[in-house]
C-alpha cells in the first residue's frame, strides 16, 4: 500500500497486521501525510518531532491529567483508575509538582552515582550466569533482572519477596494499550490490588524501622521533602509507578539493544574499540528503538496543528516513535549510529513531563550493554525471538541467544 493511503487508513483501535511487530512504515507515512490525524473516536495523533517538541513545553495548553479518559475506560474506583489517576505521569500541578520534587529528591546524579558499585556486581553475576548456559534468553535471564534488582535495591526489599514484581508490571503497562481485551484489564486491575497490598505492608515496616533516606527511596518518599508529605494513597500509587516505569523501559533498551548491535556488526566493532560511545549509543537506542512508543495529552483550550484546529478538550496521542525518526530534526534518520550527535531525541518525553529516572536508566543502560559486550563480542541471536507484541511499549518477550 502506498504511503498516502497508509496515513489515510491507520486506525490506532484497528492497527494493520504485523503493526507491533513493524509499525514504522505507518509512522512514515503519519509523518508525511497525515502529521495531524484524526481518528473516529474524536482523539488525534501527532508524529513529528517539532510538535511533540512543542506539546511536552506547554503542560498548561497540553495536559496529562487523564482522569475523564481513564474513568471512560476503565470506571471510576476501580484499581487501575485509581493507580494511573493518582501517579505521576498522568498529574498536572500541584499534585504533579509535589511529587516530582519528592522523586527528584532521591534521584539525584550523586544518589545514582552510588548506586554504580553494586549495579557492576549485579551485572557481573548475571554474565556469569549466562557463560555457564552458553544458550540463554536475553530478556529473562539479563535485560528483565538488572532494573527489577536495582529498584528493588532502591526500595530495600527482601531479596525473596522480588519474584512478583515484573508479572504485576507487565499486567498493570499492559492496560495502558488503546485496545484491551476482558482478560488484559482484569489482570491490570488484579496485579494493583496486589501491588498495593504488598507496598502496604512494606510502607508499615518501614515505619517502624525507617532506612537511610540518602539510599532508600521508599523511606525518603514517605518523609517527604519541604514540608510537604504524601497521602498513603500518593505514596502507594507512586511507589508502583516509579517500580513500573523503571522496570519495563529500562528492559527494552538494553534488550533492543542487544538486537541491533547484533543487526549491525559494524557498529557493534566500533563501540568495542571506541567505550566513551557507550553512551551515545545508549541515546541512539532510545531514538531508533523508544522503549516508550507512545504518549497522551488533552488539550485545555484550542490549539492549532498543521493548519487544523483542535477544541479543548481533545485526546492526543503523542507518537514519539514516529517522532524520534523525523527526518526534518534527524539526518538519515533511519540508520543506526552509535555516535549520532546531536541526538535530541524524546525518548524520555520532555518539559515538566521529562522521565525522573532518566539519568538511572541511562547508567543502567551502559553499564549493562558495555559489560555484555566485553564478555561476550561474538554472541549471536537465535531463531525465536518474540517481540511484546504492544503498541505503547517496545521491547522483546524473549530473544534467544548463543553467547561463546
């Protein structure tokens, strides 16, 4: 099908076949043809990098406050409503502020600093245990397990009571998608409750014997900064976001990663002879591959794209994957180069919104590819790699892999 016709027929609640798989030729097309469109249900796409740009600097024009779209999608006092009504990312001031600045707190460069010691340990472990398979699954013998331990670590948790935590954060992102089935929302809804309820007790164990606020995040979270504190709700519903949002992006960077490094073995050689682009590369990653595909806005009042008004209270959805491609901000934007720069892409969103743990995931992110790669130069990937099969989020299920 030809690129107009592309851009004329997508429907984000009726993707084409292979979409998740492949959804870059549409985002072309979106981004040539239709830069502003406009689906039946009254919501609109954006895909160019100078809109976004301009959506994420204006959080008074352009807000994240999802109440109306989350009530209509999932019901009011249900636990996903509740969840994703009460976190960050979908706030706007003040509850927006006070919880970012609380966040900031215990995200500091100094904080995550500290953190590198034991991440090269954890890091190492886990190459050993892959040398000892010789055939592994990338995604759940390594990428998955470094961010699950490392904000574990962040929330002092027993090592023993980690096992739930990635099923519960697949399922509750998953009910992020545009469609859901019956089973994806009650396993969203399921997973909250759970989540909750082990952060309940945990949040009361602490009480009794708070840790170090410098290095335990859920101690610093429930101290709160500047005289301000949150409600056991904020806390609760904040604690599951920051351990959601840090696990499943920071598992698709450096599982795509490991596929395109393997895709291209030219860039791959480079990075091995050159280590200060390692961290480029994990910049490059981000752009051509955004963990996060997708993002939400609705508009306050009305505003104007590519000659066509929107009325306030418009849906927008924010294609950052279309976005991160844009030939107008991106020279040959669609090859991989792990020394692009500049490279400004919105892989972590942008203004107010920017991610809190960006400076975390990239650390996380170099470290992990770097040592990998050190180990193991000639690792190879395997027939059966399964991409996650979502829209929002883009990442690998499985990527099998011989490593000698």
């Amino acid at each position: 099908m030809e690129a107009a016709a592309l851009a004329a027929t997508f429907d984000i609640q009726n993707p084409p076949p292979g979409f998740a798989e492949d959804p870059f030729p549409v985002y072309a097309a979106l981004r040539e043809h239709a830069p502003l469109k406009r689906f039946a249900d009254g919501s609109v796409m954006l895909s160019r990098w100078a809109d976004l740009d301009r959506v994420y600097r204006d959080a008074g024009l352009f807000s994240s406050d999802k109440k109306r779209e989350f009530g209509e999608k999932y019901g009011e006092a249900t636990p996903l409503f509740r969840h994703h009504t009460t976190s960050l990312v979908f706030n706007d001031p003040p509850l927006h502020t006070r919880v970012r600045r609380i966040m900031v707190g215990a995200m500091t460069p100094r904080a995550v600093a500290a953190m590198e010691p034991a991440l090269v340990v954890l890091v190492d472990r886990l190459l050993d245990g892959l040398a000892a398979k010789g055939e592994a699954d990338l995604i759940e013998d390594f990428a998955a397990a470094i961010p699950i331990e490392v904000i574990g670590n962040l929330f002092a948790m027993p090592h023993e009571e980690r096992g739930p935590l990635r099923d519960w954060s697949l399922a509750i992102l998953g009910a992020l998608e545009p469609v859901l089935t019956p089973e994806q929302e009650a396993r969203g809804h399921e997973a909250v409750t759970a989540f909750t309820a082990y952060l309940r007790d945990l949040a009361a164990s602490r009480r009794a014997r708070p840790g170090d606020p410098e290095t335990d995040v859920l101690t610093r979270l429930m101290a709160g900064e500047r005289g301000e504190a949150l409600s056991e709700e904020e806390l609760l519903q904040n604690c599951v976001f920051i351990l959601n949002a840090g696990h499943e992006t920071t598992t698709n960077l450096i599982g795509n990663a490991l596929q395109l490094l393997h895709e291209h073995p030219d860039e791959a050689r480079r990075l091995r002879e050159t280590p200060a682009l390692l961290a480029p590369m994990v910049e490059e990653v981000l752009r051509l591959q955004s963990s996060n595909q997708l993002g939400n806005r609705i508009t306050t009042g009305e505003a104007e794209f590519h000659g066509e008004r929107l009325a306030s209270g418009t849906r927008i959805h924010l294609c950052i994957a279309a976005a991160n491609r844009d030939p107008r901000q991106f020279p040959d934007p669609e090859r991989f180069d792990v020394g692009r720069s500049p490279n400004r892409h919105l892989g972590f969103g942008g203004g107010p919104h920017t991610c809190v743990g960006f400076t975390l995931a990239r650390m996380e992110g170099r470290i992990a590819i770097g040592r990998f790669l050190e180990r193991f130069p000639d690792y190879r990937l395997l027939p059966g790699a399964k991409r996650g099969g979502r829209i929002r989020f883009r990442g690998f299920a499985s990527l099998p892999a011989r490593l000698a």
